[in-house]
C-alpha cells in the first residue's frame, strides 16, 4: 500500500528524532566519560603537586634546622674559644708571675734547703740508681752538701736500697736558673732535671687546666715548695 507524502514525512521525522535522541544520548555518555576523567586527572594532578610542595617544605624544613644547628654549633664554638684564650691569657699572667716569684724561694734558707732536699729525693726515686752526680748553681754548693746526706735517708726508708750522691763541683746550673738541681747517673746518659722552672712548667701543665684560674697561682706555688 503507498504512503502518501505527508506519511513519509512523518516517519522520517520520527527516525530522526530517534537519531537526535541516540545521539544526545551518546554526547551525554561521553561528557559523562570525560567529565569522570577529568576529575580523576585533576585528582592525581593535585595529589601529585601536593605531594611535591610538602615535600619541598619539608627540605626546606629540613634546611632551616640544619643551619640553626650549624649556627649554635658555630656560636658555641666561638664562645668556646673566646672563653679559652681568655684562660691562656690569665693563665699566662699566672706563669709569669710565678717565674718573677721563683727567685723569693732561694731567699729564704731554711725552707730552700727544704726545697733542695725534696727535691734530691724526688730525683733519686725517679733514678733508682746506686750512684748519682747531682748538678746545682754555684752559689747553691754548700745547701746541696749540706741535704744531701738527708735525701739519701729519706730514700734509704722509703725504698730499702741504698745510693752516693757526688755533688758536681766543676759543672754548675746556669747563672739565670732560680734555683733547684739536675741529677745524672750512667754517667750522664740518665738525667733528672729538676730545677724550679722545670716544676713550674711541669705544674703548669699538670694543674692549671684542672684548676679554677683563681687560686691557680697560689697551688702551683705550693706544688713547687712543698712538692
């Protein structure tokens, strides 16, 4: 049976709201689609860029600590070293008032005598040997005599052994030294050197750095007297 004109036309026009339809429904779908898409790129986009911009701070976090740690080390450092050349120099000041000090100790008699002494005793103990030459300044000759015998004693009691001291009467210490002996055994190879300066500067660097700066001078000074 024909279809007439206006039959045609309709049908054609329902086919292609049917195709307009599919269509726009097939446009939706992929808006849908790329709209999904696109959300989940953007998400991993920004996570991504987040991630490097907590990163970045956590460096620069990282970065900050490491030189305000540099920075107190530094100070501390230098507060440190101020505080130790400010020792030196006070210690300095010590040493070198106790070298001007050095040349009372021979002005009293009784107590150089006592300072000879310990002094001879302290050699023979270092030595251990059966005969000894101790050396001394000339004007000291007749004191080191005079406690010689005395030293020997001490030692005697102290060690059980017996030992000659011969005083060196053609060799002296020094015109400059403050005072003390040299003793020597094995004839010369072996010796003791154990004059006032010597004990200063053997106190100085035995003490001072384990000492409160203010009472320094006056414990070397004992250390070299009674010592």
């Amino acid at each position: 049976m024909a279809l007439n004109d206006a039959e045609v036309r309709k049908q054609i026009e329902h086919m292609m709201q049917f195709i307009e339809q599919e269509a726009k429904e097939k446009v939706d779908e992929i808006d849908a689609k790329a709209e999904e898409e696109f959300n989940i790129e953007k998400g991993r986009l920004v996570q991504q860029e987040r991630l490097k911009i907590m990163n970045f701070f956590e460096k620069k976090e990282k970065q900050v600590e490491l030189q305000k740690k540099i920075q107190r080390s530094n100070q501390l450092n230098q507060a440190t070293l101020k505080k130790l050349r400010a020792q030196d120099d006070h210690i300095k000041g010590i040493l070198d008032e106790a070298v001007k000090r050095l040349g009372e100790v021979t002005k009293d008699t009784p107590r150089y005598e006592q300072v000879l002494k310990g002094l001879i005793t302290q050699g023979l103990f270092q030595l251990l040997e059966p005969a000894v030459t101790v050396r001394c300044r000339q004007q000291d000759l007749g004191l080191v005599k005079k406690v010689k015998v005395a030293a020997i004693e001490d030692y005697k009691n102290a060690t059980k052994k017996t030992t000659e001291i011969t005083v060196d009467e053609q060799s002296f210490l020094p015109s400059d030294c403050a005072g003390g002996i040299e003793l020597l055994a094995k004839q010369g190879r072996i010796k003791v050197v154990n004059t006032l300066e010597s004990r200063l500067e053997m106190m100085s660097r035995q003490v001072c750095s384990n000492i409160v700066m203010t009472p320094c001078l006056t414990y070397i000074w004992t250390k070299i007297i009674l010592k």
